[in-house]
C-alpha cells in the first residue's frame, strides 16, 4: 500500500493513522554471500547502511525462503 498525503485525517473509530517519517523502503534478503538491501525499483542500499545488513543477517533464512521489507528512517 502507498501512502497518500492529505490536509486533513480521516475521522472515527474504523480509522487508523500513522505518521510517515521520511525514509527508505527497503528490501532484504540474504544468501551465502551475506545480507543485500536494495529497494523496490532495484536500487543497492547495502553499502549505505551495513549496520541494517549486519543486524539482518541473524533474522533472514537464505533466499529463497527468507526476505524481509521494512522502512528506514534516519535522524537529522
């Protein structure tokens, strides 16, 4: 699902929001050469972020069974 960016949030109790930080999604999938990030359009996130693909490594089956998708945020 994609966000949609709104003036306003919707109202009453069937409703659920959440804030969206600015960040990267983010894929992750491991093989015997280690953990790769990279994000849904292909692009190579590993060597932007090696401690994700570090803490990744312990939580991901080899592919093809393991894979992961998450969101990054990072402070300013």
């Amino acid at each position: 699902m994609y966000a949609l960016a709104v003036q306003t949030l919707p109202e009453g109790s069937e409703w659920l929001c959440e804030v969206k930080f600015d960040g990267y999604r983010c894929l992750a999938g491991r093989d015997k050469s280690g953990v790769t990030l990279w994000s849904r359009r292909g692009n190579l996130f590993t060597t932007q972020f090696p401690n994700i693909a570090r803490a990744c490594e312990p939580l991901l089956l080899p592919r093809p069974e393991g894979g992961c998708d998450s969101g990054s945020q990072t402070e300013n």
